[in-house]
C-alpha cells in the first residue's frame, strides 16, 4: 500500500468534502503517494487499465454503499486492491472490514497489518451485491428516501403515498427459500460465509405498516418490526412481470425467475482486523 488512487462521493452519508480533503492531505504524512482523485459521480470511475498505467497499487473509497459497489463493480478484475473507508450512512462494510469508523485509524492499521480478504457477495442477475439485496414492495420506498436524503420536500408526498399504496399490495413470493411466508412485504438478503441470510418482514397492520415505511425511509427497515429470518445457498423470485429490487441501496428491477445465489469476491479488500 504506497500508491493511491482516492475515490469519494460528498454526496454519500457522512462524506463531506472537509472530510475528503482531511483523509487526502494525511496520505502524504503517513508515507503515501496520492497519485489521482475521483469525485463520483462528477468525474467519471477509473478503470483497471488506467490504474495499471499510473502504477497505482490501492484504490481508497470514501462514499456510501452504492459508489462502493459501482467502483468495485468497475475494477472487478483489477489485481490491485481496495480499502474501504466509512463516509456513507451506515457503513457495514467499512464495520466488517475494520470494526473501526475512524477513516484515520484505517489507513493507519491499513499501513501496519491490513492484508486482502475475499468477501461473500449475492450474486444475481447483471448485478452482485456487497452489502445487500432488497426485494418486496418495501423497495418503493426508495424514492422517499432518496428525496428525504436530499432535503427536497417537492414531490415527497406523491412518492410516500406511491410506496404506501404498493406495500399494502401482493407480497414478494420466492422459491428455494424454505421456512419464509409467502407474500412479504420485503426480504433483505445478506452475504454470509456459506450460505445466504434471508429475513422478511411481512407488515399488514396499519401501526406495522407506519413503522416499516418510516423506518425504511430514515434508517434500516429491519429494525421496524418482527422478521422471519431464513438461510439458503440459492433462490428464485417468482412472478411474471419485473420487479424492482435495491442492491446495495441502487435501484435495479430484476426479470421474473431470476436466480439469486451465494458468491465471491477475489482477494481484493484490505481488512484491518487481526482475526478476520
């Protein structure tokens, strides 16, 4: 880890152009050469070649789980290897791949013990998720948040009474999945080591219902309500019309039958944590 390659999106969580700049400026005193920047989504995702050519070694993100997955996405078969810094909402996966949320103390432990991992991901269809996958209505609920995030109230009030319609609807129906009720209103599914994490919240209730959509629209749905929680290697979604699934907090809509299984990651993340 001695060539940089700094990639940040001001838009995502906790990520603040202050912030970036501190993280940048400290590469020089530990050391490190930051040989490019990249402010997603107003310039453009490097790509493997163009690392290659600066003979950069570690790509460092600092944004929330979709810039992460779009510039993993793009450098999938870089053999360089990339450091995950927590400057979105939640940052899981800067958590799993560190414990810490210090940017600072990352790259430090980065520096002294950090070593490259592979990560279970959930692979579907033209798409694989790091973090998570979404499926049920519940996803409509994504252009609230989306708006909230933003601070604009326009248009707020016709996405919230959109979601709330879809999520008193038919349920999202699954097969392979044994155990999960047929008709929830929404299923995250997590990458685990060897198996698929399923949990799904089926709110039918009008007090269920508020919590879920709240809780969706300003943090993790799963805290609003009893889940059923499931494990699986492998799965298909049923129905006959595309359906819009979030991987990773990004909309995508899936094609009716589509498989969603258990992958991998090659051994690209530093990880900072001694017994991981």
């Amino acid at each position: 880890m001695q060539r940089l390659w700094f990639i940040t999106n001001i838009k995502s969580g906790t990520a603040t152009p202050a912030k970036a700049d501190a993280i940048a400026a400290s590469f020089a005193g530990q050391g490190l050469t930051l040989v490019g920047r990249t402010a997603f989504p107003s310039d453009p995702l490097p790509t493997a070649e163009s690392l290659d050519a600066a003979d950069v070694d570690t790509a460092v993100l600092f944004a929330g789980d979709g810039t992460i997955n779009a510039a993993v996405s793009a450098l999938a078969e870089w053999r360089g290897a990339v450091l995950i810094l927590p400057g979105g909402t939640m940052n899981l996966l800067a958590k799993m791949l560190h414990g810490s949320t210090d940017p600072a103390a990352i790259v430090t432990a980065a520096i002294a013990h950090g070593r490259k991992i592979a990560l279970p991901v959930v692979d579907l269809p033209e798409h694989r998720a790091l973090v998570g996958l979404i499926l049920g209505p519940a996803a409509t609920w994504v252009r609230a948040r989306e708006l909230v995030r933003a601070g604009r109230l326009r248009g707020l009030g016709r996405a919230l009474r959109q979601a709330w319609r879809r999520t008193f609807g038919h349920g999202i129906r699954l097969d392979g999945v044994p155990g999960l009720k047929h008709g929830a209103q929404a299923v995250l599914v997590r990458a685990e080591p060897g198996r698929l994490d399923i949990a799904a919240i089926d709110a039918r209730d009008f007090r269920a219902l508020t919590r879920l959509g709240w809780e969706w629209v300003t943090g993790d749905w799963v805290e609003a309500s009893e889940v059923t929680q499931c494990h699986a290697e492998q799965f298909r979604t049923r129905g006959d019309k595309p359906a819009l699934a979030l991987v990773d907090g990004e909309p995508v809509m899936l094609e009716p039958g589509s498989t969603i299984r258990l992958g991998t990651t090659r051994e690209l993340f530093i990880t900072t944590k001694k017994d991981a």
